[in-house]
C-alpha cells in the first residue's frame, strides 16, 4: 500500500497548479494573445512552469503508487500529460503556444475533474 497522505498531498498541489492555470487562461481567447505582446509570453512561460510541476508530480505520484492509482482513471491520458511535461521541459525553445492553448481549452477541465475525483476517492 502506498502513502495516502503523501499522494493527496501532491495532488492537492496539482489541483492547485491547475487552478492556476485556469485563471490565467481564462483571459485568453488565441494562441496570438500568447505570442504578440511581452505580457502574454510572461503568461505562457507561467502556465508552461506549472505544467512542467503537474507532469513532475503525477510522475512521482506513479512511483509512489507502483503505477496503480493513475491507471485506474483512464479518462485521462496519463501518459500524454507528463510526455507534455517532458516536451516543454526539453524543448522549451520550440513550444508551440497554439498548442498549450488548445491543451488549455481542450483538455485543462477534464484534467482538473479527475484530479479532484481522485482527491475525494481518497478522503473516503
């Protein structure tokens, strides 16, 4: 059995950085709004670093668990998410911000719905 204390922890920090990013998207409604002024790339560097720690911590949060806990909520490509980590973390240089906005409108809720369902799968 693993940690439960330790993994609710690193996932309520996840619903955190999730939440965050949430709230700096929100203003957005391009890729362009990313790109064309310093302020909107401070933005996308923001929500690229918190990103970089979600995918970091369900990494962790797999080891911890002998890649068991992840797996059973396969709504969630898992494996997606920290493969994003890894492409923003290795090539940063050559991120693509029409992406992380799509990410971001696309696939943030369903990310941040199943982090809090596990959360509360957790505390029962």
């Amino acid at each position: 059995m693993f940690d439960k204390e330790l993994v609710l922890e690193i996932l309520k920090q996840i619903d955190t950085a999730l939440n965050a990013i949430a709230v700096r998207v929100h203003p957005i409604s391009s890729s362009e709004d990313f790109t064309d002024t310093p302020q909107g790339m401070e933005k996308l560097d923001s929500i690229c670093m918190l990103f970089i720690a979600i995918g970091e911590s369900l990494k962790h949060i797999d080891k911890i668990t002998n890649f068991e806990l992840l797996a059973k909520y396969p709504i969630v490509d898992w494996k997606g998410v920290k493969g994003f980590r890894d492409i923003i973390s290795h090539h940063y240089f050559d991120i693509d911000a029409e992406e992380v906005y799509w990410i971001c409108r696309n696939e943030l809720p369903n990310l941040s719905k199943t982090v809090k369902q596990i959360i509360e799968d957790l505390q029962k």
